[in-house]
C-alpha cells in the first residue's frame, strides 16, 4: 500500500480539497500540520494512486510538499484505531451547549412530549455502548468518508436531532453521504422517505451495504451535484455534509428552499458566507450554527 501525502497552505485547504477528490475520488484523509498548513493523504496500491505531475497542477500554488511512502503489510489493520466510535446526546431542552450560537431568526426548542434517543455510531469491530436509550448504527466505511468520528459528521448529527427534536419528518435527502451515516440516522430517527446520494461509486456502495446491515429503507443512488438539479415536491429536509465550494454549488442549484438544511464540511471562517449564500439564492433563515475545534455546522430553514 502506498500513501501519497500532499501539505498545502491552510488558506487554500478546501479549493484544494475539492480539486483533489476530482482525482480520488474514493476519498482522502486529513490531518493538521500546524497553524498554517493541512496534509491531504490518498491511499492507494502502486498504479492505482494519481500520478505526481497531475497532482502538482491540481494543488499549484497552494503546494507546500508532497511525498510518497510505503505502509507495512499490517497497514490495513492498525487503520482501524483512527475509526473509534462516538455518542450524540439528543438535546436537552433549554439548555446551552458549547460551541452553539443561534441566529437571529432561531426559535427556542420546544418541550419534548417523546424524550428522542441518542444516536451511537461505531465501526463494526467496536463494541455497542450498552445505553437503552441510544440508537446503534454500524458504519463500515469501506473506502467512502466516515463512521461519524470526524467533526463535521458529529456536528450534523447533533443538528438533525435539533431538527427531529421539532417534530420534523417525511421526506430527507442526504447530499454527499459518504457512507451513509447521516441517511441511516434519519431513518432509524423515523424520516421517510430518505435518500442517500454521492458522485463516489466507493461511497453509494458503502452507503448501500451499510443500510442493509442496519436495516434502514433508504435508497442509494449516484448524484452529481455540479451537473444534476435535485427535484421535490413538498419541501423535505436536505442534508449536506460537504466542502465550501459543493455548497456554493448546491445553493445555487436548489429548485426552492428546503423545509430544513443542514450543511456541514465547514471551516469556522466560512459559515458567514455560505449561509449567505443560502439565505440570498433560496430564501431561507439560519436557525443555528455550532462548531468543533475549526470544523462548524449550520441549520437553516425555509421562511
């Protein structure tokens, strides 16, 4: 196994990124270089990888190093320990959590007559949390981005249940979903219809294996953003866990303003500005935005 690692400036991380899963498509791996630079890692077996000439025009400028080495033959196993499992606590009515700011137009959450579950999201070879009270999904994620651990997918989480905590369902399209944690959430939440769509072939069969496993009717299916228009007739729940610059696209795509947005992939310093961008090209108002570290989220509905 080989692993290709490419270090750009901070400031350029995600028009990079975005570039980057043109050529891989099956996903990359992140990592903090310090405060001014961000390592993007593809795996791959020899010939399988971008060759290194297409890469350097991919990142340009933005290129601090890149370089190649080869993983020992245990690689496969020791990758596991980055995949650890991780609990959403439902929301907890009137109470302020870390990390959360509401927008202007955000109402306060209503007192719950059914108490919702918390969701445990875990990786097969991790063991389920024991709670009577919690959900468990099993995510593989095979090739496709995440089992939940990573920021951005907890942020999302914690948001749909903000969503499901109004008594919020019907229809959910999840946009980008990797493999499939946000679409099997909303389904075993009790959304319906739900579907899961990526641009990745490793992510839409991911998502679909892990839907089997877990037994959640959602239906997965390709989806190419930049060149495909999403299309409803009453106005679902949409969510989004992408980068920057798919959610520009997206915003500039919708047919109408969902009934709920949730976006996550965010850096903090961008949530102003494509919150923006959604309130300006749909119409619609942020209800709430909540961050991790440098990651952020946002909730947003229709007027």
């Amino acid at each position: 196994m080989i692993r290709l690692a490419v270090r750009v400036a901070r400031a350029d991380a995600e028009v990079v990124l975005a570039a980057l899963l043109d050529l891989a498509p099956s996903g990359l791996e992140e990592r903090d270089c310090g405060p001014d630079t961000v390592e993007y890692a593809l795996y791959g077996a020899p010939g399988e990888l971008p060759v290194l000439p297409a890469v350097r025009a991919t990142v340009g400028d933005a290129l601090v190093e890149i370089d190649t080495s080869e993983l020992p033959d245990d690689w496969s196993q020791r990758w596991r320990q980055f995949h650890r499992p991780v609990l959403i606590e439902p929301p907890v009515s009137g109470a302020s959590r870390p990390g959360t700011a509401r927008g202007p137009a955000a109402e306060a959450q209503p007192v719950l007559g059914v108490p919702l579950p918390a969701l445990h999201v875990r990786p097969p070879w991790c063991e389920p949390c024991g709670r009577d009270d919690a959900i468990e999904l099993v995510i593989d994620p095979g090739q496709a981005f995440g089992t939940g651990a990573h920021a951005t997918t907890r942020l999302c989480l914690e948001l749909l249940l903000e969503v499901c905590a109004l008594g919020v369902g019907g229809e959910l399209i999840d946009v980008g979903t990797g493999s499939g944690v946000l679409a099997i959430a909303a389904s075993m939440l009790g959304f319906a219809p739900v579907s899961a769509l990526d641009n990745d072939p490793a992510s839409v069969d991911a998502a679909t294996r892990n839907a089997q496993v877990a037994g959640a009717a959602i239906t997965v299916a390709p989806f190419d953003l930049r060149v495909q228009t999403l299309e409803w007739g009453s106005p679902p729940v949409v969510c989004a866990n992408l980068v920057r610059p798919l959610l520009v696209d997206l915003a500039a795509t919708l047919p109408s303003a969902p009934a709920h947005l949730v976006a996550g992939g965010l850096l903090a310093g961008e949530v102003d500005a494509v919150s923006e961008r959604f309130c300006t090209h749909v119409g619609m108002r942020e209800r709430e935005r909540r961050s991790q570290g440098e990651w952020a989220a946002l909730w947003l509905s229709a007027p």
